[in-house]
C-alpha cells in the first residue's frame, strides 16, 4: 500500500512559474498531492515533469518506512546537484516527513528551501512565493488540525475515480507507527461537508469514490456517527456506482458499518483490514488493542453478514520478540481467513515511534527476511488457488488503464477490488465492461470481455 509513486502533473497552460509535482506514499498522499496541486493552480502555478524546466520541485512525502524516506534523500542529493548549475531553484519537501523531521531536514540538506507539514498544505503556494520572492528558507509544521480540503477538479487525474478524505490523523498508538506523530489527533470531516464533496465529484463524473482516512472505519465516532451512516447517504446519489474505503482498523468494526455494507449495493466488496500479527503477544507489544481470537471473530461476523466480501492484509514479520512460535501463529492465521492481498513487510525500528529505542530489534534480518519471504509463497499459493476456483464468473470492471506488460491489453478492477487484465483498447478507460475470467495465475485475474452479461451462459 506505500509503494512510491510519482504522480502524473497537471498539463501546464496558465504561463507560470513552472512546478514539478512528485508524491510517495500511500493514497492519502495521493490526494494531498491533487490538494497541493489545486492550490498551487490556483495561484498561478503550472506543473511540468521535467527537473530542466522546473523552477519548483516539490515532494509529497511519506515515512512510513525507510525505504519510502530513502527515495526522497536521494532525490534531495540530486537535486543539490542541479541546483549548483540554477541556484534559483526552488526546492521543497511537504507532508509526513516534514512533519516529522521539520527544520532538522533544512539542516541537513542546504539545498532545500522550505518544508510543510501534514496540515500545512493550505500554505504550500503562499510559502514557494515567499521563497521565490526573498530566497528564504521557511518552516511550517504547526497548521491546524482542521485542514481544509477544498479541491480544484482540474487537477484530478482519473475522470471516473476519485479518492475523498473522510478524516485525518489517529488516536491509537500502535508501537511501530509514525502516523500519529506526523498526521496528529484524529479529526472527522462533518458529514455535510463529505456529501457536498462527493456530490461535486459525481457531477464531475466521477463514478467511483474512494473513502480515505487513516483509521476509516472510525470516522463520525466523535459526533456519534458511523460510516455505515455515510454509506445509506452514498447510495441515494445518482450517478454514484462504487464507495470503497480504506484503511479500517479491526477494533472500529461496528455494526452499523458492517449492516450497512451488507445493506447497500455500492458498497465495495473488499475490506482492508489489517491483523499486523497473529501472535497475542506480538499484538500486545504492537498495541494494537486486540487478540487473534478477537480478529478471526471480527472475519466470521463480516463473513456472516457480507458472504463475498474480501479482505486485504498488512502483515509485519520480525517485530521485536517475534518468536518461531509467534511466527507460526501468523502463517495460521494468513492460512485461515485467506486474504485476498496480503502486503508483508519486515520490521525496521523507525525513530519517532514508541517502539523506537524501547523495543530491541532482536529478530535478526535473515530470519526476518526468511519469514517475509514464506509469507509471500503462502500468499501466492492462496491467490493461485482463489484465482482457480474463480475460472468462468463474470465480473464487472472499472477499466482503469492499459496493461504496462501488454499494451494490447486493458486492466480494471471488481467491486472486490480484484485487478483483472483483459484485451481492450484504451478507449474503454473509465467504463464499466464486463469480463468472463480464464486462465489466471497467482498475480494476475485475465479474462475476457463478455458483451452482454446476461447471456454470458
Ligand atoms: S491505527 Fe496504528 S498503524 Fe494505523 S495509523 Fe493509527 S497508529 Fe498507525
């Protein structure tokens, strides 16, 4: 869920200063991303992808794990290269890493010029004049919780798909997480606001919305709502065909949500809701404020009320004190519910977490890289063996692009959020088609197109 990406730029036509927009991370930095953008158009900024014709590079940041923190300090290094030869480019950093490491990165990297936090976006276009103006080097890391998340639906870059952020930051303090450091409190957009949001999307023609918060499924608990409420109220749009949401955390499961997936037909059919471990003792010392036991009953109660709902998985091997045995309750666990995804990572202490200097590393790296990579052979042979037993249903797909192995083929997903790669052209991109599946393997769902599903036999 936090590989690095790097957001295709809006085309630039307003004949300003030039930005080079890139955003890591998870979803949630995608939009902050299409946040950023739309604040910076709207002062008068245009985008390129090209570092030779910037005159801003900006990041979106994530620092969830090293590696995602790596890529940027890379990137910084280069950047101090080119700007040796332009020094009148402007370079900033916004978002988690900002917030986490704030005036420290300025010092480290001479050739940055400004950073912004988690909640400071609102200032990212005001704080790059500044810089570009008096060749200041700014900080802002303290902006207010309730960030505003006005959107410029010009900048969106899918027309049929749209993420919309429901709330921000986490109360909960699992021991290996940097979130609620450098996202904050948890804050609940009022539902108004959300369903005004949504609606001006499905005018836009947006037919997918995709909920994002941090702990989702706790949205509305501070003004006694559930997002259940918000799925009946997303059922009655017109135009609106598919909610998902993401991320949930097993112990904000609530009836109301769980009745209300089963109740409403938008609903997508996948929910990811990650166990982390399936060791007890593990969960303790991760503080993540359940048991296995609890967790597979969480599964059985979902299973009983939404029987073809999926679910997704983040696992993480080689915790502090993660034991053979420990180890062996997480295999079981995996076996059980059979994820539909799973993403495994190894554990890597992560200055700013509680973890951080309390927990001793102690599992060594090639056992950690040794579980990680069994978890990842049971994960493969689980898909194969869902991917088989799926041969010949028709699914209907959101065409979302073309095939980067085959450009003769399209790929899309279900209401299960299973990708599924079929052959199309890529005039059918943001449609709704419907695909018999054949022959699939462990990483990919392929069919074919079926044209009229109700005589797909
Ligand atoms: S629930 Fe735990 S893992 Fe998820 S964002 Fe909050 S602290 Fe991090």
């Amino acid at each position: 869920m936090n590989d690095a990406v790097l957001s295709p730029p809006p085309p630039g036509t307003q004949g300003g200063p030039k930005v080079l927009l890139e955003v890591f991370g998870c979803q949630m930095n995608k939009l902050d991303g299409e946040l950023v953008a739309g604040a910076l158009r709207k002062a008068g900024y245009d985008f390129t992808d090209r570092d030779e014709e910037a005159d801003a590079v900006l990041m979106v940041t994530c620092s969830i794990r090293d590696q995602a923190e790596h890529r940027v300090h890379s990137h910084l290094g280069e950047l101090a290269v080119l700007k040796r030869s332009r020094p009148e480019l402007a370079v900033g950093v916004l978002g988690c890493m900002a917030s986490r490491e704030g005036s420290a990165l300025l010092q480290r990297w001479p050739a940055l010029d400004f950073v912004a936090g988690t909640r400071d976006f609102p200032k990212v276009a005001s704080l790059l004049d500044e810089v570009r103006a008096d060749r200041v080097r700014l900080v802002a890391v303290d902006g207010d919780p309730r960030v505003s998340e006005e959107r410029d639906l010009a900048v969106r870059p899918h027309r049929a798909r749209a993420f919309l952020t429901v709330m921000r930051g986490c109360d909960k303090r699992c021991t290996y997480c940097v979130v609620p450091r450098t996202r904050g409190f948890e804050v609940s957009r009022p539902m108004h606001e959300i369903l005004d949001e949504a609606k001006r999307l499905v005018d836009d023609g947006v037919t997918e919305i995709t909920l994002l918060g941090q702990t989702v499924n706790a949205w509305g608990r501070a003004f006694g709502s559930s997002l259940g409420d918000l799925f009946h109220e997303f059922e009655r749009l017109d135009g609106l065909r598919r909610v998902r949401f993401t991320t949930s955390h097993p112990e904000e499961m609530d009836e109301r949500l769980v009745a209300a997936m089963a109740a409403c037909r938008k609903a997508g059919l996948f929910l990811h809701l990650p166990p982390q471990s399936g060791s007890d003792a593990v969960l303790r010392r991760m503080a993540r404020g359940y048991t296995a036991a609890r967790y597979r009953e969480i599964v059985q109660q979902l299973r009983e009320a939404i029987p073809f709902v999926q679910l997704g998985a983040d696992i993480i091997v080689g915790f502090p004190g993660e034991s053979e045995d420990d180890f062996e309750l997480t295999y079981q666990l995996m076996e059980d519910v059979r994820f539909s995804q799973a993403f495994v990572f190894r554990y890597s202490p992560r200055p700013g977490t509680p973890a951080f200097g309390a927990l001793v590393d102690d599992v060594p790296d090639d056992v950690k890289r040794a579980r990680l990579a069994t978890l990842l052979d049971l994960q493969a042979r689980l898909a194969s063996e869902r991917h088989a037993s799926m041969h010949g249903e028709v699914h209907e797909v959101l065409v979302e692009g073309t095939s980067r192995r085959d450009s003769r083929r399209m790929f899309g997903r279900n209401l299960a959020f299973d990708r599924i790669v079929f052959p199309g052209d890529p005039s059918l991109v943001d449609e709704y088609v419907h695909v018999r599946l054949g022959e699939s393997t462990a990483l990919t769902l392929a069919g074919e197109l079926v044209a009229d599903p109700a005589f797909a036999g």
